[in-house]
C-alpha cells in the first residue's frame, strides 16, 4: 500500500520539475599548509542551485572556485577528504546526503560523472565495453546484452570511429578525444537522470575539443539527460548550456540564462571573464637583421625512424615574438627542443646573433646558454621546490655574472619588482606561491640571465584565464623594457592574438603557414589553418553549430 | 603483433637468465677456490704423506688450471654430474635428488598456506584501511616477522608438540611415509615459514594496492556505485598485479633457499641441512651444488615474477 503512493510521486518527478535542488551547501576541507598548524577552509559557501529535468546548467569559475566540488556532491562525494557540512543535496525529490548505503545506489544510476581525463579516468586493466557497461549491469538496469547494444549505439551517436567494435579495445588504444567520448557513453549507458561533465574538454586540443564538444551537445539533446556542465571556459560553456552560474572562491558571482551571462552579465567579475584576452598588441615589422634564424632543420627521434620535423625555416627578431601553434604532436615543443640543442637536428641550421650554434647542447659555450632562456608550461615543476623564490631567481646571476652577496640580493629584489611581486617573496618558497606568482618567478629567473631570447612553452596553458592575462600582459611590458625576444609556443589562438609579431602554424612536424601576424590570420587560409582558427570557441551562443558546418577538414584526433 | 612482441620480450628474460645463471656459477667456483685449505689435505688428514698428495691432486685434477676445471665442473652439472661428496664418496646428485624434493615439498605447502593468506589479509587490510582490522593485521603480520624463525621455532615445538603434543618435534620424513604422515610431520616448520614470510608478502600487496587506489579511475569505480571490496577486486587487483608477484616470488625463493634455520631446527632433511653439514666439513664439491641450485631456484623465480609483470601489462599485451 505504501509503496504505491510513493512510486506515483516518483513517476510526476521523472517527468518535468526540479530534478537536482541544491540549497545552502557548504562544504570544508582541512588542509595543510607547509610550515603551519593544519586549519580548516571553506571550499563552498552557501551555493543554492537547481537543476529541472533535460536541462544544461553550466558552472563556470577560476580554480578554486569549487566547481568540480559541487558537481560532485549531487552524487554526494567528496574528493580528497572534502567534508559536506552543511546544506540539502535533493535529487529526484530526497535528500541524498547521509545515507551510504543509498549514495551507491543512485552513483552511476541516476547521476553519472564525465572526468577531465578520460584517459586516467579508464582502467588500463580492462577493456572499454566491460567498463562503459559497469554501472549499467552493477545497478540491474539492463542486462549485458542490451547494455552492449545500447553502448554500440551512443558510440554511434558519438561519431566514434568504428561502433560494432570499439568497446574491444584498451584505453590506451585509443585517443584521447575518443576516450572522452567514449566515457560520454560510459556515463549515458546506464540511462541516468543527470550527467556531471567535469571539464571534459579541457586537456584536449582545440581542433578536437570542437568535435567531442559537438558529440556531447547531440547527445545531451538525444537523450534528454540533464547535466551539470564544469569549465573555466566560457566560450565553451555558452555552446551547451541552458544557463550558467559563475563561482568565485566557493560563492556564487551571479546566476543567470546563457544569453544573459554572455551578452549583458550583471556582475565586474563575470565582465571580466567576458572580456577576457582583450589585450591590444599591434604587431612590429619585420627587422633587417633576426636574431635567430632556422634553416631548413629536420629532426627525428630514434635514431631517423621517426621524422618529428621536416624542414622547418623560421626568423625570430630582436625585440620580437614568433608564435608557434598547433595541435599536440604537430612538433612544436620539438622545435624549442632543436633550438636549445637539447634534440640535435639532422639537418639544417641555426643562427643565433649572427653566429652558427652548435647541434648539441654539450658543445654551446656559457654564453650561447646564457643568450637563450626557456620557462615552462609548469612552473611547479620547473623549480626546486626545496629552494626559497631568492635562491632560484639568483643562481642564474650566480652562475653567469659571478655575483655574491649583496649585490645578488639587490639584483633580485630588482627582478622581483619587475614581475610586479616585491622582495618580500624571496624568503618564500614555491610551495607557499599561487600559480601566476610561480610562474611569474619563473619569468624572473629567465630574465636574470639577460638573455636575448626568452622559449616561452605553453607557459599560461596551465593558468586561470585572468591570471594568464596578467602573465602575458607582463611578458610583453617585460619585452618592451628589456629588447628581448619571444619563441611563443602555444596551442591557443587568443593568446598568438595577444602576443605575437609573426606566427608559425605547424602541422605533423610541417610548417604549413608563417609570417606576420596580420598576414597570418587574414584569409584565404589554407585547410589547416582554417580549421585551427575556425575550432576556437567563441563567446556567441550557436557558434558551434555554425563552426561546425562551416569545416573543410577533419581534425587528426578523429 | 602484440605476441610477438611479448614472446620477443620473454625470450630477452630468458636469455638474461641464463647468462646470470653462467654468471653465478663462475662466481661460486671462484668463491670455493679462493676458501682456504687444500681438498686433497682435507681428505687424507694431516698424516698424508707428500707423495699421497700428490697422487691425489693428480687423480682429482687438482693440478689443472683453474678455468680447466671451472669448465670441467660446469660440463659435468650440465650433464647432471655434480660430482662426489668428498666426505662420505657419495654421488651428490643421488644425495641431492631427494633433499631437493625434501625442501620443495615443505616450501609448496608453506607457500600454499601464506601466498593466500597474505593476499587476502593484504586485500582486508586495504578494504578496513587504518581502522582496527588493519592494524590488527599489520600488527600481528610484523610481530611475527620481528621474533625470528628459531624462536618461533621453539615456541612452537614447546606448545604444539610438548605441551599438546599435537605434532612430532622433529620432522622426520622418509620414502615409504604417506601423504597425510608426512604433512603431520612437517606441519611445524610450515607454520613456522609461514609465519615468516607472511608479512612481507601481506605489506607489499596492501603498499601496492593502495597506490593503485590513488588512481583516477578508482573515482571513475567509486562513482559507478561499486561496492568497495568489487573496486579493489576489479579496478585496483589487476594493476597491482606486476609487484605483488615480484614480492610473492622473492618470498617462496626465501622458502626454498633460506630455510636452512628452520631446517636444522626441525632436523628436517632438506637442502639447507644438507648444506650446513657439508659446509663444516668443508665439503667444496656438496657446496658448490647446492650454491648453484639456490641461485638457480632464485633466478627461476625472479624471471617468473617478470614474465608475469610483462603479461599482465596491456600496453605490451595489446600495442596500439
């Protein structure tokens, strides 16, 4: 008798109204801070959400906003020993929190998780069908044979190359777009009432994220799923979501429908994620004379087997910044690589200030070192964490200039005023940094060598978007100040926008396109070109559909 | 393709076996040559005339060039001639064929006893990890490593075999013994090695499984709604797998090959007595035999351990 009643209830929900009700969550974790006591920070402070059925919310922030921190508490976990403090998570009309038991019956049967790293996310134990079935047949939802056929088909409605038989392969058989996709089906297989997409197409190259990002809009729409969609993105965000809620340090800035937040946001920080990348940088012609000069260099790995660049010429000039773009594996890391001889080219050569430098790094004098400096795409990893920020910025000014004592420390209180951070920090160390200011002392070390070219790889992929903006508008203030050369390698077109004189589109080890910025980007453009410009997000509601029927090419990951 | 690259790889492993098999040999003659003291002297006593010497070292082909004889030595093992025992003239392979089994068979039955056991205290451990279950077990597991094996030994002895009298004190054993009679016998010692090995094997497997639950895709199992036992079962045993078999097989080769304690305690008939005796007689010949079993048993089992750890690697299973 009871169980009639309450069944009916459930049906009303299932067809419209609310399905995901967050109210008042608060959420803390106790962290550890190196040298302190540990103490206890609030990740999320009092978010209320909802979610109706069928419908994209988009939460976007910076790190740290607790996005990924609320899209997993509507399955109620914590990670890392994140704690649930406070609030209501009512899903399909109950409050899910508190109960074990009843959590694990609903993970993977009413909400499901898309992860940032679907290649981490897969067991490499197993193959893609046993694991995209999993929860399917762990929760009764259907049995193997069905679930099978019902994977086949999202592979299908993926696009995914190969339906019948690509559940036959391990994840590491697989791209990494296509494991995206593949965890897309994973997460629709077992037909749940939400989906949480966390970041799913940020570690992806641009030319690819279009495609998967395409995939899941379809089969958001197909099935009729409700999802909660996470990205520091914007411009990605706005192409599937219905609204969208921007965080700050666990709060919520403004809340709004897609349109609204995009065209007329309401809020200064929501303004300025908008209006992000609006840096004006007029491009310098061409000197007579460039500083460094590659000529027709090719490089393999294994000893010839495999051809990572293929004749590839560039000028850099003083004063100037080369950006060099294209997907992951288009050779562009090999380049800096060629170029600081740390990969000796087969072929071709490399000027430098007007004198040949040597293939190996092994035979470069101090000097050549010196001149030509290199910051990274991880600034952690790039430093002695062991180091405070005064040791790391003067070993350089040790190591080439001879100097000691107080005339170090005068040098490196200067270079850290140039990074616009003070010397207060050189007694700090990395841990004790965010990660703009790590990557800014990373700047600062670069800089104390005095070098006359600066390799910058990938060095704000890694960062917030208004933090990479105060990076690059440093770089270019530092460049201004200094006369110092740029070799820009990114994989992002609003930044080339942002920063260089000349660009360099490489594609599979080719330099398919170069020359000065204006020229570069202005049409005709050849296929690949065309769809690297073509594939990024742009902040418009509907562009993805236009970008999508607009292509002239396939991108490599498929 | 992918088989190919396996079997390529496995016959690498082989290979480097068998030349680190070569390898040990050189060194245990080398290792015996240099010993002080003269074979032909240990035999015929201090009362030996010279001229008996020397008719002896010429009978014994003491008198050759060392790499003469290493490869002399090395021709007969290979043919299974390990040669004669010079303190009672006895053929040492005979001797050594039914020590061997000896110590075989009471390694194969502390093996079957502690290789589940520790995996499944391992698993146990994980799945209660840090609560009472795991300490308990982590407690129990390094108490039993700590007292070493001639204690427990007695200890044993003192309450199975005098107080209780459940089990013989010393693990006689010979040919017309049955099946059931034999194991009775060397239920002690069993137990014993057992006790020994257990934690290591139970650490490493907890140590390794652990890491694997760092992993993203314990997450990704987590939130399918999987139980935790099915997690650590399905999603985390199988990567675990290459350094739970390293730990599992550097335990049974201590079982087979450092057991000699345990064997002299229970007067037990197995290679380790066997080479205690001959040693302090001396007995080059029996010394180098059982050298070079041991380090056979312990190659053998370390090229297993990586074989298993290449075939349970699906990059190298299935290549792209």
């Amino acid at each position: 008798m009871a169980e009639q009643p309450r069944k009916k209830v459930q049906e009303a929900a299932r067809g419209t109204g609310t399905l995901l009700d967050i109210r008042n969550l608060r959420i803390e974790a106790t962290v550890y801070p190196p040298g302190e006591d540990p103490k206890n920070v609030v990740i999320v402070d009092d978010v209320s959400l909802t979610v109706e059925r069928g419908k994209v919310l988009g939460l976007i922030g910076e790190s740290g906003a607790g996005k990924s921190t609320i899209g997993l508490s509507s399955m109620g976990y914590g990670r890392g020993g994140v704690r649930i403090t406070g609030g209501e998570v009512v899903l399909n009309g109950r409050d899910i929190l508190g109960d074990e038991r009843g959590l694990r019956k609903l993970r993977g049967k009413e909400v499901c998780y898309v992860a940032q790293s679907a290649a981490a996310a897969f067991n490499p134990a197993h193959k893609l069908m046993r694991q995209v079935v999993e929860a399917t047949l762990e929760h009764g939802v259907s049995s193997r044979e069905e679930a099978e056929k019902r994977a086949v088909d999202l592979f299908r409605q993926l696009s995914l190359p190969d339906p019948e038989n690509i559940g036959d392969r391990y994840p590491h058989q697989v791209s990494g777009g296509q494991l995206q996709r593949v965890m897309t089906a994973m997460a629709l297989c077992s037909k749940p009432d939400l989906i949480v997409f966390d970041e799913p197409t940020t570690a992806l190259d641009v030319t690819t994220q279009i495609d998967v990002l395409a995939a899941i809009k379809k089969a958001i729409r197909d099935t009729g799923v409700a999802a909660l969609y996470i990205t520091h993105d914007l411009a990605v965000v706005a192409q599937v979501s219905d609204d969208i809620m921007v965080l700050r340090h666990g709060k919520t800035v403004e809340w709004g429908d897609t349109r609204q937040i995009i065209e007329k946001p309401k809020q200064d920080y929501t303004k300025a994620l908008v209006s992000v990348h609006a840096i004006d940088h007029e491009e310098h012609a061409p000197t007579p004379v460039p500083i460094l000069t590659v000529d027709n260099v090719t490089a393999s790995y294994g000893g010839g087997r495999v051809k990572v660049l293929r004749d590839v010429s560039v000028d850099i000039h003083p004063g100037q910044t080369l950006a060099v773009v294209g997907e992951s594996g288009s050779g562009k890391s090999t380049l800096a690589r060629a170029i600081t001889g740390l990969l000796p080219p087969e072929s071709g050569s490399i000027t430098f200030d007007g004198r040949t430098l040597a293939n190996r790094l092994a035979d470069r004098p101090k000097e050549d070192l010196r001149q030509l400096q290199m910051i990274y795409q991880m600034a952690d990893v790039a430093m002695n964490p062991r180091q405070t920020v005064g040791t790391i910025i003067g070993r350089p000014l040790e190591f080439y200039f001879g100097m000691r004592g107080a005339e170090r420390n005068a040098r490196v209180a200067e270079l850290l005023d140039k990074i616009e951070m003070g010397k207060g920090f050189a007694d700090r160390y990395p841990a004790e940094l965010s990660g703009g200011q790590k990557q800014r002392v990373c700047i600062a070390r670069a800089l104390a060598a005095k070098p006359k070219l600066i390799i910058c790889d990938e060095v704000t992929s890694a960062l917030d978007p208004l933090v990479a903006n105060g990076i690059l508008k440093l770089l270019l203030e530092l460049q201004a100040e200094e006369d110092v050369a740029y070799l820009f390698i990114t994989h992002d077109l609003a930044t080339v926008r942002a920063i260089a004189d000349s660009i360099a589109v490489m594609y599979r080890g080719e330099l398919v396109r170069y020359g000065p910025k204006g020229k570069v980007l202005t049409p005709p453009f050849d296929a690949y070109t065309d769809l690297l410009l073509s594939s990024v997000p742009e902040m418009e509601v509907g562009w993805l559909e236009k970008a999508i029927s607009n292509r002239r090419m396939e991108a490599a990951g498929n | 393709m992918g088989s190919a690259l396996i079997l390529r790889l496995i016959a690498q492993r082989l290979a480097l076996g068998v030349l680190l098999l070569f390898a040990v040999s050189v060194l245990i003659f080398a290792g015996t040559q240099i010993l002080p003291g003269d074979v032909a002297q240990s035999i015929l006593g201090q009362a030996a005339t010279p001229q008996a010497l020397e008719n002896l070292r010429r009978e014994l082909g003491l008198n050759d060039p060392a790499y003469i004889r290493y490869f002399r030595w090395l021709g007969g093992v290979l043919t299974g001639d390990f040669g004669t025992a010079l303190s009672n003239r006895r053929d040492i392979a005979e001797a050594l064929g039914g020590r061997l089994w000896n110590t075989l068979f009471l390694a194969g039955c502390a093996a079957v006893i502690s290789v589940p056991l520790a995996i499944l205290l391992g698993l146990l451990a994980v799945r209660y990890r840090n609560g009472v279950i795991d300490k308990a077990i982590s407690g129990f597991a390094l108490a039993s490593t700590s007292l070493p094996e001639f204690f427990i030994g007695y200890l044993l002895i003192l309450f199975f075999a005098v107080e209780l009298q459940w089990f013989p004190a010393s693990s006689t054993v010979f040919d017309t013994m049955s099946f059931g009679a034999r194991l009775q016998a060397i239920a002690l010692p069993a137990i014993t090695l057992t006790l020994v090995v257990l934690a290591h094997m139970m650490r490493m497997t907890r140590a390794a499984i652990l890491n694997v639950m760092q992993s993203a895709y314990i997450e990704t199992a987590e939130l399918k709604g999987l139980s935790a036992f099915d997690i650590i079962r399905r999603h985390a045993m199988p990567n675990a797998v290459a350094p739970i078999v390293n730990v599992v097989m550097l335990n049974l080769a201590y079982l087979i090959v450092g057991v000699v304690v345990v064997e002299v305690i229970f007067v037990y008939p197995g290679m380790g007595q066997y080479l205690v005796d001959h040693v302090s007689k001396r007995d080059v010949p029996v010394v180098q035999a059982v050298g070079l079993i041991f380090a056979a048993v312990y190659i053998g089992l370390n090229m297993i351990a990586d074989i298993v750890a290449i075939l349970a690697n699906p990059r190298l299973r299935h290549p792209k």
